[in-house]
C-alpha cells in the first residue's frame, strides 16, 4: 500500500472563485494536526469586492493568464516543499490537482468535484449550461469574465436559500480568464490515464450541475486501475458545486481526512513536515 505520511497540504482553488474560501477548511484540518496553505492564483491575490470592480480590462495579467501558467504556479508551490504534501483541489482546482498527482508531485491528491482532464469529453447538458460563456467566443480575450448572479445560482448554489445564494455570490464570486478556460480544452489539460500515480481520491456530488456525477464517474474511470495505485471515488448525496461553503462541508472534510489516515496509518509528522508559517513563506518566496 502507498503510505503518506505528510502533513502538509495545498489547497487548491478552482475558477471563478477566491481562494478564501477554503479559509474554514484550513481551520478545521490544522485543528487535526495539518499544516495548511491555500495559495491565490496568480493576479487574484486581493477581496473579491476589488477584483471584481477591476472587471473588465482592470486586471490584463488576469486576462492573459494562460492554464498552462496556472499549471505551473502550483506545480512551483507544491516543489517548494521539503517533502511532497498532500494537494486538495476543488472544481478546476481538481484538475490541476490530478495534473499535480500524474506529475508524481503529491504524496496523494483529492479532486472534488473536478473539472475532467483532457480526453473526457463533458457532454452533459448542465456542464455546457453552466460554464461555455466563459470561454468568450467571440469576444475579446483582453476582458476577463465575471459570471452572473443568475449564472452563479444555476452553476453554483442551486437549492439554496436566495439570501445565501446572494451572500456565496458576494463573498466569493470574482473575474475570470478566459484563456484558462479554454486551456481546459488543450493539451495543457491532459493526464497519462495509463500511469502509475501516488494515492487520488475524486469526490462528487448528486446536485452537482458543473460537474455532475456521470462527468465525474467517466473522469474516475478512465484511469486504468492499478495494483501499484490507489485511486477512490465517493459520491455525496445532495452536495451542489459550493461544496466548500455549504452547510454539509465537514461531512466531506471528515470523509477526506479518514481516507488520508487510512493512506498515512495516523503517524506522525516527519522530519520533512513543516507548520503552516512556514508553508506560507515557502508561497511568499516564489
């Protein structure tokens, strides 16, 4: 069995949202003895309030922010530390997280809710609904792309009070790249589903429309299943994409960090572990 015995983890924050919101999750995995970071992408380091008032053309290293870069950014901040820390990616955030995992850059990795990589073609209806505007066909690729509160309850918080949907939509919601998102459809996006890879759990959830839980199924099996790696999938009943900052987020924490004790036997930290301080200046460095 692949043993993890890190206690460093990386957050990894998906489109159209601020990396604060894993703000309760960090407090909650450092409260069971990890060391957590959660990293803005690049150009996206300020409230979202700000960010969005810079929408359209107020924010161009936003707007030409490429995937690949943002592949890469990660990929920086997961090498700079002394040993490989768990990387825990929500939404296209478990993209990069499984793109992390096939790199062999984790000690394991946790997509939730994934945006699928390359080769898995997301045909479902709601996944189209929900996310082609951000592409900017046909509009300029210098403004980024601000999803709309409509777009935000149909993508995001459906089945949500109004008032919550309204104060998610507030806290949380910022400008896009387009051009990132359109990485999605290239090679930048791409794994070896063939490969050997450390330990990838991929979590769904049954009121999800950005990815639904047949997109996340065919992501789970189009890895070829291996003796030499582990890969897990777990379906959540009634969990739509604001997974992060819905009232049943605990419950999924919980889930997650049973299967990294499961993977780590509850050891202790090693030699290489180091504590959240660290960990941020490791981000503050690169």
């Amino acid at each position: 069995m692949q043993k993890v015995n890190t206690k460093n983890i990386v957050f990894v924050t998906g489109a159209f949202v601020s990396h604060t919101g894993w703000h309760e999750w960090q407090t909650y995995f450092e409260s069971k003895g990890y060391n957590t970071i959660a990293p803005s992408w690049p150009h996206k380091d300020d409230a979202p309030a700000a960010l969005r008032r810079k929408h359209p053309l107020g924010n161009p290293g936003l707007a030409n922010l490429t995937l690949s870069e943002l592949v890469d950014h990660y990929a920086n901040i997961v090498n700079g530390f002394p040993e490989k820390p768990i990387v825990i990616g929500h939404s296209l955030g478990g993209l990069i997280t499984q793109i992390i995992v096939n790199r062999g850059l984790a000690a394991a990795g946790v997509a939730i809710h994934s945006i699928p990589p390359q080769g898995v073609f997301p045909y479902e209806f709601s996944f189209l609904k929900a996310g082609w505007k951000v592409l900017g066909l046909f509009t300029s690729l210098k403004k980024t792309y601000l999803m709309s509160f409509e777009k935000w309850q149909y993508a995001f918080v459906n089945g949500m009070p109004l008032a919550e949907q309204q104060k998610a939509y507030d806290e949380n919601t910022i400008p896009e790249s387009k051009r990132v998102a359109r990485g999605g459809l290239t090679s930048a996006a791409a794994v070896d589903f063939n490969k050997s890879h450390p330990p990838l759990l991929l979590t769904s959830g049954s009121k999800d429309t950005i990815t639904p839980v047949h997109l996340n199924i065919r992501n789970f099996k189009k890895y070829k299943q291996r003796e030499d790696s582990i890969l897990e999938y777990k379906e959540f009943e009634g969990r739509n994409h604001f997974v992060l900052g819905s009232p049943t987020w605990k419950e999924d924490a919980d889930y997650i960090l049973e299967w990294i004790d499961k993977l780590s036997g509850t050891k202790q930290p090693t030699n290489g572990s180091i504590n959240s301080n660290q960990a941020q200046e490791i981000v503050g460095m690169l």
